[in-house]
C-alpha cells in the first residue's frame, strides 16, 4: 500500500470521526476507538503492517495519553473534594462581590486568570486551575459553559508562544535555532495576541449580556431553573460534607498543589494525588466509609473522561506512530525517519497536503500554512505537525526560494491558536471533561472565532515583517 493512499485513508478517518462526533452518534472514546481500528484493520489487510505493529503502535498511544488520564482522574476527585467542603461557595462569594453582576468582568477575569496560570506552558495544568475556579460563576450567572472554554482556549493558545512550551521548542528544533530567539522573533505578535484574547473576553461579555446572562430578567430563570434545581439538590445531598471551618486549609492546599504543577518537577499528576490523600484525611478524618462515599460521588465524571483518553490513545496510536525496519515505534519526535522505517499516517497525510498545494502558491506558501493551520490542527497532534508537517513545508518553501523561519513562524503562531480545540490534544479533552461539555459542542462554538483570531494574529506578523508577502 502506497504512502498515498494511507494518507487519504487517515484522512478519511478523521473526517468520519468528526462527522460521527458532530451528528451525535455515539460518544467520542466510541468513535476514537472504532475508526482508528477500522484503519488499522486495512493497513494489516493491506499489508504494510502486522498485527504485532498494531499493538505496538496503540501501545505507544498509551504511553502518550496516560498521564494525562492519571491527572484527570485525580483533578476530578481533588476538586470535587474541594466542592463537597465547601472552598468554592467562598471564592464565589469573593468574586460576586468583587465583579458584581458583571459579565464583562466575569470574563476579562476569566482570560487574565488563563494567561497567568498558562505561563507554565502546561496545557493541562491551566485547565485544572481556570475551569474549577469560573465554572461555578458562569453557572450562577447563566452564562455559556462553551463560552468559559473558549476565553480560556484562546488566552492559553497566545500564551503557548513562551519559548519553554512545546509547539516554540518543537519549532526551534526543527529550525536548529534556540527556542529563546524563535520567540525574539514572535513577541511583537505575542503581545498583540494578549490584548486581542483580553478583547475577546470583552466582546463575550457582550454577547452573554445580549442573552440574558447576570441579569434577573425572565430569561436569566428559564436558562437557570433545572440547574438551580439541580444545585438546590445536590446541596441538599451534601451538606453534611462541607467543611467551612477548613476553608484557609483548604485554600493553602490547592495553592500548595498549584505550585508543586507550576515547579514541574513531579509529573503532573502527582501533586492531585497527593492533594486528594491529604484533602480527604483532614476534611474527612480517617474513616473508609466516607473515604469512599466521597470518591463514589465524582466516580462517574472521571470514568467517562477517562474512557475518552483510552480512546484517544488508540487514536493517537495508529495515526502518529511510524514503524521502524526493526519492527519498533519510532517517536513522532524524530525529525527524519531511520532507513527503511514505514512513516506515520499523519506524515503521509502531510506529505499529500505538500504535494497538492499549486505551486503559484508557493511564493506565499508561509500564508497558505498560516491560514489553513487551524483546520489542520483538527487532524494532527503538535508532535506530527511540527516534526512531520514542518520540515516538509520548509524543503517545499526552499524550492521556492522562501526562508524557512516565516514558514515556522506562520506555524507556531497559527497553530498555537488552535491547540486546545484539538481532539489530538490530550490536554483538550482534559478541559472540555472539566467544563462539562462536549468536544463536538467546543468545536462548534470555538472553531471560527479560533480561525479569525489566528488568521488576524498572522496579518500582525505581516505588517512587522516577519512573514513576507
């Protein structure tokens, strides 16, 4: 089977998963399983692979999404701990206060919130901070939960610029430059991005207003009576748990487990548990019945985000992974495949986009990736866009006499703006699982507003220079 037709297969596969997801046909760990397998299927029938590479490459999906899975589980359990006792009925007391009956304040404190706790480069970390502290505020003041995950997505994607987060070291890489130079280069539309997203916040403010939200009026009721009822009932379900008297412990904890993420020493998901050991020993003593009755009550949350990251690990598996002449996965981390080695999916699948871009495109080919690197960002993980898709755009590039830094600066701007509206992003489930939304839903409200502002970012770079016209 020809790299081609693989490459048109996966395409085909994404495409058929984001048609399942957006018609609600069955959840997105079914549909990240069942069509992923189907390609592996035909690739063993067709025989460029056997059924002992199969398994190696889920395998090594596994290994990439499983921390990931590890955190969410003990997120979920140490911030539904912090909810039974009652931390967050405080902090949303101190913020109403503070924003009032604010919308626009909700959400500029919301984007400002994203890009401080973003710093780390830490996808994942930031969600875990963002989504828990607003997502009980956007609910009382009826605001959209979609509307939560896109401020945020937006200000955590002109923050992922830093030269310590993946898609600036990745690119740096490829380039054979340091990652503190590429960023030299991209900071003029860095800080323009910071007060676009801060912008953007604004003008959600503005549409939740236009909807009703913050206010008392009929509509802020109808949209918030079932889940007013709702909170009524599982307040009345969990009063005995909470723990007023432990709030400054409490706090000093969850302050205690953000640094230990933002020190990024431990893996991730280490300071959640040691932050749930310690949450459920103080507030609830040393008794395994309680013990259990709490971890019961957030069970459900985090069994079916968890089934999604196992999903996404066969998807992740099967798309990204080459095989070596050795019968071993080569990481989408190497630049040039060995001697011999049968290339990813998504290097096929990329290989056929460079192909087919007319070639009177290719003088301007740093706009051509820039503009269609959101979509792309739908069908490839960082690692295969930066270390697959990159060096072919860069060779492409050179034919036509374009330097390779606009190429990648086109990239890195571009696809940072939509790394967390994509399902081949770990962190991206880990958020819409947080804010109790859909992938399909996230995409849905996300997707152009995250295609303007990347294109917008880009022109910036036009305007300094950076990307030749």
């Amino acid at each position: 089977m020809s790299d081609v037709v693989v490459g048109i297969l996966g395409l085909l596969t994404i495409v058929a998963i984001v048609v399942t997801l957006f018609k609600s046909k069955t959840q997105p760990a079914i549909a990240f399983i069942v069509w992923p397998a189907i390609l592996g299927i035909i690739l063993v029938i067709a025989g460029r692979h056997s059924f002992d590479d199969l398994a190696a490459m889920i395998k090594a999906g596994f290994n990439s999404t499983g921390p990931t899975a590890a955190l969410f589980v003990f997120s979920v359990l140490y911030f539904g701990i912090m909810t039974d006792a009652g931390m967050f009925d405080v902090i949303i007391g101190k913020l109403m206060k503070l924003v009032g009956d604010n919308v626009i304040g909700v959400c500029l404190m919301t984007a400002v919130v994203a890009l401080i706790g973003h710093l780390d480069g830490g996808g994942a970390s930031t969600f875990c901070i963002v989504i828990p502290a607003f997502l009980p505020v956007f609910k009382k003041m009826h605001m959209r939960k979609t509307t939560l995950l896109r401020i945020a997505v937006l200000a955590m994607g002109v923050l992922n610029l830093m030269p310590w987060a993946g898609p600036t070291m990745r690119a740096a890489s490829v380039l054979g430059i340091e990652a503190g130079e590429l960023w030299g280069k991209i900071l003029p539309i860095q800080i323009f991005g910071i007060i676009l997203a801060l912008a953007h916040a604004v003008l959600c403010g503005l549409q939740e207003k236009k909807r009703g939200a913050g206010l008392a009026g009929k509509l802020a009721r109808e949209e918030g009576d079932v889940a007013l009822e709702e909170g009524e009932q599982v307040a009345a379900n969990t009063s005995d748990l909470a723990r007023p008297k432990l709030f400054i412990f409490n706090i000093i904890l969850t302050l205690a487990v953000i640094a230990m993420l933002i020190w990024d020493v431990f893996p991730s998901y280490v300071p959640f548990m040691l932050g749930v050991a310690i949450a459920l020993f103080v507030n609830y003593g040393f008794t395994a019945k309680m013990h259990k009755k709490i971890i019961n009550l957030h069970a459900g949350p985090a069994l079916m985000m968890c089934s999604t990251l196992m999903g996404a690990a066969v998807l992740m598996g099967i798309l990204t992974s080459s095989m070596g002449a050795d019968g071993k996965v080569v990481s989408a981390k190497v630049l040039e495949l060995p001697e011999g080695a049968l290339p990813s999916v998504v290097r096929c699948l990329a290989n056929i986009v460079a192909d087919i871009l007319p070639n009177f495109l290719g003088q301007n080919l740093p706009l051509v990736i820039g503009i269609l690197s959101v979509p792309l960002a739908l069908a490839f993980d960082t690692d295969s866009y930066f270390y697959g898709m990159l060096p072919v755009m860069i060779a492409i590039g050179q034919s036509f006499g374009v330097e390779a830094l606009p190429i990648a600066i086109a990239m890195v701007v571009c696809r940072n703006c939509a790394t967390f509206i994509s399902p081949m992003v770990p962190a991206t489930l880990l958020g819409t699982g947080l804010a109790e939304v859909d992938i399909k839903d996230h995409i849905k409200a996300s997707f152009m507003y995250v295609w303007v502002f990347s294109i917008v970012c880009m022109l910036v770079g036009v305007i300094f220079g950076l990307i030749p016209i």
